[in-house]
C-alpha cells in the first residue's frame, strides 16, 4: 500500500497494514532480529498493523490506528537481539515524522516529543518551537515546522541533535513563501 526509503533499505506496508523491510540490514534496519540482508520484503518481528511507516537512515518507525509508535534499527532496539521496541508515551500520537537520526512525535494532547538516535531529547534547544502549532516537522540537519496556518519556520543547522557552538540558543525562523 506505501513505500519509504532509508539508506540502502525500503520498508512498506501491506494492504492489511502488516509493515514489511527488504534491502540492507547490517544495523538491523530491517526489524527480523537479524543483520541478514533480504532481497524481498520480510514482515517486521513482533509489530502489530500499522497505518503509517516511515523509514529513516538506519532505522524505521511505524504509528498503529491506536497511536502507539514502534521503532527499529540501529538506534532502536532492545539488546543485540535487535527486536522493534514500542515507544511508551502515556498518550496517544497523532503525527509522526522521521529523519536520518530524528523522530518527532506530536502527541494526541498537542506536545511535542522528540528522540534522537534513539535517545528522548528535550526540545528546549528550539527557543520559540512551544510557541507554533505544527502540522509537520521535517528535516535533515535542520528543522522546518508547518504551523496550522499554512506558515513554515526552519530552524539553524544542526549538528547530530545538538545547535552549533554558534547558535545559542536556536529560535525558528520564518521563511517567506516562495
């Protein structure tokens, strides 16, 4: 039903919503609790139906009808075993979105919750980000948040999770429409 791509690795959902991983696998990108590389698309260990699923660099999550999040790959993972880990949240989450090494998840109460691999970090490094009502955060090395008014702000560069020496603190900026 839908494709996403990481780094050498696509990940997709069935029309039932069975999420499914082929391609590299050396960081267990593919969530089979191996490091097998797998030419065809192999359901996901232990992940119930999903309706979405987005891939990242080296890893993957996935959003259930129910709002719960599930995570796999090199930065989410419970021991070497490499199993999916279902990110506990207390809240349901309506929005989520996947960089290479970032997931942001705007919860059903409106709160941001931002992990970097795989790691919760605070948010507060974004100086006016708790002041915008987002619809989509996206990004690479930096951020862009859509506000419910159609408006985009991005923030300065990043440097893996963490502002530049230089930008502090970071605040998002407006960006004028094309």
């Amino acid at each position: 039903a839908t494709i996403t791509a990481g780094s050498g690795f696509w990940c997709g959902l069935r029309d039932d919503g069975t999420p499914v991983c082929w391609g590299s696998n050396a960081r267990g990108q593919l969530g089979d609790e191996t490091t097998t590389p797998r030419p065809i698309p192999t359901p996901i260990s232990g992940v119930p139906p999903l309706v979405r699923i987005v891939a990242g660099f080296t890893g993957a999550c996935g959003l259930t009808s129910s709002g719960d999040v599930w995570c796999w790959g090199q930065y989410f993972r419970q021991g070497a075993e490499r199993t999916p880990i279902r990110l506990l949240l207390g809240e349901p989450v309506v929005r989520m979105d996947v960089n290479d090494t970032d997931v942001f998840l705007t919860l059903s109460g409106g709160r941001l919750r931002y992990f970097h691999l795989g790691v919760e970090r605070p948010l507060s490094w974004v100086g006016n980000l708790g002041d915008l009502t987002s619809t989509r955060i996206s990004g690479r090395e930096s951020i862009c948040v859509t506000t419910t008014s159609g408006e985009v702000h991005c923030s300065a560069t990043l440097s893996n999770g963490i502002i530049a020496s230089q930008l502090t603190p970071s605040e998002l900026v407006p960006v004028p429409p094309p």
